[in-house]
C-alpha cells in the first residue's frame, strides 16, 4: 500500500536537471572502485533522454539493480532519488501501452530465487494476492525462465521458483509492453510491467530439477480492508504541494530524518510571509523531532508554530487544538505532567467550542490525557480517556487504521498497569496484528508495539516469550535511525531485567549498560528513568 502510494505521488513531481545530478553524483559514490560501471554512468549523464528510460532500464548496468532492488527492500530515499527515472520509465510503458493491441489472454514466465522464508508465506498465501512492487520483467519463453529458476535452485537457503503468469488483460489496470524492438537486447521475447502488478496466487507444485511451479493470474482485486485504507491515506495526504504530500508520506511510513529533510527544505524556500504555510512546516518538524526523542527541539518547533498561528487565526481555531495537543505530548515526554495536562485541556476546550468537531483531533487528544494521567498513576482515568479514543476511532476509520492499533496498545498497557494481564495481552496482541497489517515491516511503531508486548509478557514470568518479543523490536530499531531513541534505551533496560531474572547477570549488565549510554546521550534526561537504570546496574 505504502510504496502504491510513494509512486502515485513521485509521478506527480516536478523534476528537474538537480535530481539527475543528485542520481549520478550517489552513483558515483556507490560504483567508485568499478571502472566499466563508472563509464555506463557518465554515458547515462551525456546522453539520457526520457524517450530512451526503457533501453537503459533493460541495459545491465546499474539503473536496473538500483531501482527495483530499491523497490522491493522499501528503500524510500533511493526511490526518491531515482523518482524521475521511475517516472519517465512507467509514462513510457503507458505511452505505449495506450497505442498498444494486446491479445485478450496471454501466458508469461518469470525464473528467479525466492528465500525459504517467502516462499512459505507464498505457499500459505494460496487463493490470496500476490504483489510485486518493482517493475517485473517477465519471457514469453518457458524454457528461458526455467533456466533462470534452475541457476537458484541448488542452494539450500532458496528456492527456485517458475511463475507462470496467466494474463487476462481486462482484468489489470497496469499497463505493460513487449520489449520487442525497444530493449537493449533486440531479439528478447520479453514482456515488462510497470510497478504493482497484482496476482491471484493458484496451484504451486514441484516440477523437474528441483524447481518449483507457482501459478498466477494476474487481477484489479486488492484486499477490501487494505483498500478502504488506502483510500483514507489518499485523502489525508492531499493538500498541500506535492512536495509536502511527500514529506507527510515519509512520516506515515516511519522514515522520520527523510521527512524532516523535505520539510526542512520546504521552510527554507518558504517566504517569510506565507505564515499559513510556515507554521505547517513547523508543526511537521516539530512532530518529527519529537517522533525521534528530540524533544527540546520539539517543544521550539511547535511554540514557533503556536506563536505564529495564534496571531493569524482566531482562539477557538482547531490548529491550535491540535498545536496545544503536541506541546502537551512533549511535555508528557519530558515527565512535565500537570503542564501536559492543562495544554491537553486548552487543546480539549478548543475542540469541544467548534462550530465543526474534528474527531481526529479530539481522539487524539483523548489518547494523549490518558498517557498523562498513566504516567501519574491514575490508571482508570488513563483507561477511561483511552477507551472514549478507541470509541471514536472506531466510529471514524477504516478497521485496519494503525491509530486504532495504538489505541488497543495504550489499553492494553494501562490494563498491565492495573494487574489485569488477561485484557492486556488481548489489546496488545490485537494491536500487534493490525500494525503488522497497516505498515511496513521496519516501521518504528512495530518495534514499540512488540516491546510492548515483551513487557507484559516479563510482568507475568514468562520470560521465553518476553525475550522473544523485545528481539523482534531490537531487530526493528537497528535496522532504523533510532540508534539514539529513549524507547530504545527502555528496550535494552528490560531485556537486562529478563537476563537479571533468569539468572544471566553478565548479560543483563550488558543490556543495563547500553540503556544508560542511550539515557545519557539524549538532549533531555527523564531522572526517574536514569535512577532507575543506575539502581538496575548496582543490583548486577
């Protein structure tokens, strides 16, 4: 859903002569010691033109390997970088996908590896839908793409897998070519689709040479829920420039720094006069400074945009509710919990004198007084504000929304809080699953969401899952930019208090000694966190 929705909006971009040069210059960079590659890039400087993007996209070099693999790993700052060619390649492949006559069916074969892994989530996937989110290169010629799917097949972490694509071009709105005359190699039988091709998944059986059959039949079908939601992003992604839409993508995909980088560069080619737009730009820095436990910086970010908007606006606006909500957010962060409080009931007052209620809001802000009134203790009221947010979540968006999972998560914690790890683990399990469903798999919000979990786990002793769940957040956090984070540094606090449990001190140490190199490293220390975790270590 997420890359569906970074192609609709890099498609939308203006690009000019300075993202090409940003391409070549990361090319470069990547190919420095290679001789052949650093050749093919300075021809592709001297002689790209848009018209040609399929030849070089079918030439082997390295546009091919960059884009898709860019593609299929999620690499969102790739992707963007390479925006103008993804898009010059697929208005190229609908340029002649339009003047084109293709047979009503067809059938086409693709040969490649597959890991173990994904090759079982395929197996269990039968009768459900299959994506390939890069461009896919596929053969008329079976005997090709089973060569192809024969080279991988000998190695005991893959699988080599043959799809055999059926093609019922009434039933796809993804344009596709024939290369035949306009690929780097003139005589290849071969058929490219542009990105997210969608199959029904059929038979899958075992065929000669250790090599694997899956059937496909290419469909417009997409799971309802997934789409219902999909339609909600769209809508809260418009307005604004393109630009902006980009920026607010990265920070619902979890790319936090791209995010800040974009907008950052927005403030700077932003007039000084357009105070609308700028204290949007500030709000967004502000959300994600403080997404990242930057929150000194959050704070200015936001009491910028707050001093702005209150002389441009009148005092029952719903920006400022929303503005008065994320200071208090800051403040809950930094321990300040009665400030929280009272800007979450500025926020609140707001809200409720309206002459329109914007739900969004008010659930947001009840989600964030029940964090407050959590961190001072009083759990029932937590619950209580918790519950009237899933309430209108619930009223107000689609099933697979992941501020619905939140919700569940908040609950589910405050009911651990309370003693009641029954209804806890239902919320937290529940939330796990929708999160899973509504981000991709390296978001920073999955981490939280199994660290969670992991806790409530070591609350009631058992410690085999409550190690399992804080590695599968720890996996999360190293593959992310959050090197620094304070939810980091609580990770590494509770899988030393697993370690200390069960008797393995030397490792639980080391765990306690990584949280406090964290704690001390952020630009605000929570004191009651760094006691606790100085009081850990001198357990040890």
């Amino acid at each position: 859903m997420y890359t569906k929705l970074l192609k609709e909006i890099l498609l939308k971009l203006d690009y000019d002569e300075h993202q090409k040069k940003h391409f070549i210059a990361l090319s470069r960079d990547f190919y420095d010691n290679n001789t052949n590659a650093l050749q093919i890039v300075d021809e592709f400087e001297r002689d790209y033109q848009s018209d040609a993007s399929i030849w070089w996209y079918t030439r082997p070099c390295f546009l091919h390997q960059m884009l898709n693999r860019a593609l299929r790993m999620q690499d969102v700052e790739t992707v963007i970088i390479m925006g103008f060619f993804l898009r010059d390649l697929h208005q190229k492949i609908d340029e002649l996908y339009s003047k084109s006559n293709p047979p009503k069916s067809f059938i086409v074969y693709r040969g490649q590896a597959m890991s173990n892994n994904d090759f079982e989530k395929l197996c269990k996937c039968k009768g459900g839908l299959f994506s390939f989110n890069s461009f896919l290169s596929t053969s008329r010629n079976r005997q090709v793409s089973l060569m192809f799917a024969e080279s991988n097949a000998d190695n005991p972490n893959m699988k080599g897998v043959l799809f055999v694509m059926r093609i019922d071009t009434i039933n796809t709105n993804v344009p596709f070519i024939s290369l035949d005359g306009i690929s780097y190699y003139e005589d290849e039988k071969e058929i490219l689709f542009s990105m997210q091709t969608v199959f029904r998944i059929g038979d899958v059986k075992k065929i000669e040479n250790e090599v694997w059959q899956v059937d496909l039949t290419l469909t417009s079908d997409d799971d309802q829920q997934l789409k219902i939601l999909s339609k909600h992003m769209i809508e809260d992604l418009d307005g604004g420039t393109t630009w902006q839409q980009l920026g607010h993508l990265m920070y619902k995909m979890g790319q936090f720094k791209k995010g800040e980088e974009i907008y950052q560069m927005l403030l700077n080619i932003t007039s000084v006069n357009d105070e609308d737009q700028i204290t949007i730009l500030y709000q967004m820095l502000g959300i994600l400074k403080c997404k990242k436990g930057h929150l000194r910086q959050a704070l200015s970010f936001f009491q910028t945009a707050l001093d702005i908007r209150q002389n441009i606006v009148s005092s029952n606006h719903s920006s400022l509710a929303i503005l008065h909500s994320n200071i208090g957010a800051v403040q809950n962060s930094m321990g300040e919990y009665s400030a929280a409080i009272t800007s979450y009931n500025k926020a609140l007052d707001i809200v409720r004198n309206s002459e329109q209620m914007n739900y969004a809001n008010l659930a947001t802000i009840y989600s964030n007084i029940g964090a407050a009134y959590r961190n001072m203790g009083e759990y029932p009221n937590a619950r209580s504000y918790y519950e009237k947010a899933l309430e209108i979540r619930k009223q107000h968006l689609p099933l697979k929304h992941p501020e619905l999972a939140h919700v569940h998560i908040n609950i589910g914690t405050v009911c651990g809080d309370m003693g009641n790890y029954s209804d806890s683990l239902e919320n937290h399990k529940e939330g796990l699953e929708l999160l899973k469903k509504s981000l991709p798999s390296n978001h920073p919000d999955l981490a939280v969401a199994f660290s969670c979990l992991g806790s409530i786990f070591l609350r009631i002793r058992d410690h085999s899952n409550a190690i399992l769940y804080y590695k599968e957040a720890l996996k999360i956090f190293e593959k992310s930019e959050f090197s620094d984070h304070p939810d980091l540094a609580i990770l590494f606090n509770n899988i030393g208090t697993v370690y200390f449990t069960i008797g393995d001190y030397a490792r639980a140490l080391s765990h306690y000694e990584k949280g406090l190199n964290i704690r001390l490293s952020t630009e605000h220390q929570n004191y009651i966190d760094l006691a606790a975790n100085y009081n850990n270590i001198a357990l040890v």
